[in-house]
C-alpha cells in the first residue's frame, strides 16, 4: 500500500470516529469541553482491539464518550500498528 492509500484509511477512519461522537448531555448541561487524545488498534476483522487514552481531557466523562466512541464507530478498514486520534468537545461547534 503507498502512503496515499495510508492516508486516504486514516482521513476515513477519522471521518467515520467523527461522525459516530456523541457529546455527553451531562457534559454540554455542565459547560464541560476539552479534547481526548487516544490510540487503538484494528483486529484484522475490523474491529477494535485496544484502545487507550494518551492524553485525558481532565474530565472522566469526556474521557469515557471518547472511548466508546472509537468502539461504536468499529469496523474499520485494517491498518496494521496503533492509529492516533484526538476527539474534541467543543459546545459551540
């Protein structure tokens, strides 16, 4: 695979963690924002074999939406290795 076709699964991958995040009511009535950065990585099946937070957004809630959210947007085209990407919560986006 060349390294376009590496990048057009990571921009896919991204697009599709995007769409399936879910701003967490508590959260938005609580004014809380912050961004999650995490890493995971895909079963040959697709799915998510690990994920982990690299760097928490100070706030377990987001932390947690954040992880589900990697998991929910499963299956993924497989990319061998960790994939690294940060989810914000921003409550005027």
């Amino acid at each position: 695979m060349g390294a376009g076709a590496g990048a057009g699964l990571l921009q896919s991958i991204r697009a599709r963690i995007e769409r399936a995040k879910i701003y967490p009511e508590a959260a938005r009535r609580d004014g809380l924002e912050g961004t999650v950065d995490l890493r995971f990585r895909i079963t040959p099946a697709g799915w998510v074999e690990t994920v982990e937070i690299a760097h928490s957004s100070s706030h377990a809630i987001l932390d947690e939406s954040a992880l589900q959210t990697v998991r929910r947007a499963a299956p993924y085209p497989v990319i061998a290795g960790w994939i690294r990407v940060s989810l914000s919560y921003r409550l005027n986006q």
